[in-house]
C-alpha cells in the first residue's frame, strides 16, 4: 500500500470521527453545561464581569437555548470538517479549511473536558478519546511528511493508540469503576449472567493493557495491532447491536449510528499503524544482487 492509499485512510479516520460527533451534537447535545453551568467556576465571570445574578443566569431561557444554540453550531462546525477531511487535497483554501479542522479539534478536547467534569472528573474519559484527536491532527500538521519512512510519526500513533486502550481497559477491568453500559452490552449481546459478562471484562481489560504495550515491541507489535483492529471494530459495532431493536428499528438505530461512526476510528487507526509499520520494514529490506 502506498503513501496515497495511507492517506486516503486518514482522511476516512479523521472523517468518521467528525461526522459521529456532529451528529450526536445535532441531534443528543453535548455535556457543555458540565461547565457553563458550573457554579463555583463561572460565578466570578457571571457576576464579577458581567453582573448578572448567578441565579437568573442558571434559570435563564435565554441562556439555556444560547447554549442549545452552541451545540448545534459545534455540530455544523464538526459537519463541514468531516467534508474537508474527507476531500482534504481537492481543497485549496488551506487557511480555511485548516481553521475549521483546527476549530473542530479544539471543540472536541472542550467536549473531553466537559465530558470529565460531567462524571466527577474522571480522567480516563479523556484518555479515551486519543484516537479520535490523531487523525485530523495528522492532516492537519503531517500529511506533507513521508510517513513511510518517519517512525516518529508511528510512535505517535502508537502513543495514541494505547492511551485508548489502556483507558478502556481500567475500566473493563473495574480498577476505577465498571462502566453499566459496558456490562449491559456484554449481556445483551452474548447473553450471558452478570457475574460472567464482569469475568469477561476483566479478562478484555487485561488483554486491552497487554496488547497496549506490546505496541511498543517491534518483534510482537503487528500481532498487538491485530487484535485492536478486531477489537477496535467490535467495541464500535457492539454500540449497534446492544442497542438494536426490530419494533423500533429507526429509532434504535438514529439511538446508536453516532457510536459507532465515531468509533470506527478505533479500528481504523490500528490498522493505518499496521500498514505503516508494514511499509516501513519493507523499506529497510535490502534487496540482494547477483554479482559475477
């Protein structure tokens, strides 16, 4: 596979990842009152700034449908990045168009603060999303690099890579807390008690770990990478089938399409490391020649 065709993956994996989220933002919303509505942080500004009792701006509806206002400009923001990812090189407005992608970057990281802060400050939440940042930061700074042959750039993507999987597998394994969800979906889907889909999680999360940093050793790393593409791909699709239902096929589905698109990034950025790690051994090989 050549550099265009790798390219061309990191468009997709930076388009999938705009797209779930302007949907989700469009049509679920966002935890962005985690914050605006943060009492001890914004009272200074609300009422030290702009004097404006904190108690009519938490029950304003004005306030209430500015934010609602917000969410959807987010959405619409995240919307045309996903486009401009996706037709990255056919755009010749490179100010532009790395303004949206850089705006919609950043949107995303508030949208990973405000998810920590909507759960008590959960760090791991944050840590989750290292995936969905790496591949609009790769258009966005490194689509000019060859990177077939800059290991830096497969480091980075490794880096990322595991803070994903680590984070997901803490909280397989319940270290800091067993996600509900996680346990409903091992349920539903595999049919099993709860005591077995919790024995299962522990034994993913495990495995989550382990593959994170294997990641990192050159001799077992193709194997590392294979098993999160699999699993990459089936924690995202998981989303779907969890949540399926054939009385209310639509609605289950507008319930749970924005997971998964979202988190195709998760088995996408796996395998785009594959091939590069693949082309990049290619690269070393020395080809031998007949001399008489």
């Amino acid at each position: 596979m050549n550099k265009l065709k790798i390219i061309s993956l990191i468009k997709i994996c930076a388009f999938t990842v705009f797209l779930g989220r302007a949907y989700q933002l469009y049509f679920f919303g966002a935890p962005f009152r985690a914050i605006l509505w943060d009492e001890s942080l914004l009272t200074p500004i609300v009422e030290g700034i702009f004097n404006y009792p904190w108690y009519e701006y938490a029950t304003s509806p004005k306030v209430n449908a500015w934010i609602e206002g917000f969410t959807k400009a987010c959405s619409l923001i995240f919307f045309a990045a996903a486009f401009i990812c996706l037709f990255w090189d056919r755009i010749k407005l490179k100010k532009v168009k790395s303004f949206i992608v850089g705006l919609a970057l950043l949107l995303l990281l508030f949208i990973g603060i405000c998810m920590v802060k909507d759960k008590n400050y959960e760090y791991l939440l944050f840590f989750e999303l290292f995936i969905q940042f790496a591949a609009p930061i790769m258009l966005l700074f490194n689509v000019k690099l060859d990177i077939t042959k800059d290991k830096k750039i497969v480091n980075g993507l490794k880096l990322a890579i595991a803070c994903t999987f680590i984070a997901h597998g803490l909280f397989a394994m319940g270290l800091i807390y067993l996600p509900g969800h996680f346990v409903d979906m091992t349920i539903i889907i595999l049919g099993v008690t709860e005591p077995q889909a919790t024995t299962l999680l522990y034994v993913v999360g495990v495995l989550d770990i382990i593959t994170s940093v294997l990641l990192f050793v050159p001799k077992l790393s193709k194997y590392a990478l294979m098993y999160m593409i699999f699993w990459g791909f089936t924690t995202a699709f998981a989303r779907l089938v969890a949540g399926f239902s054939s009385n209310f096929i639509f609605m289950s589905l507008h319930n749970s399409v924005f997971l998964v698109i979202y988190r195709l990034s998760h088995g996408i950025l796996p395998f785009i490391v594959l091939v590069m790690e693949e082309k990049f051994k290619m690269k070393i090989i020395k080809i031998p020649t007949n001399e008489n």
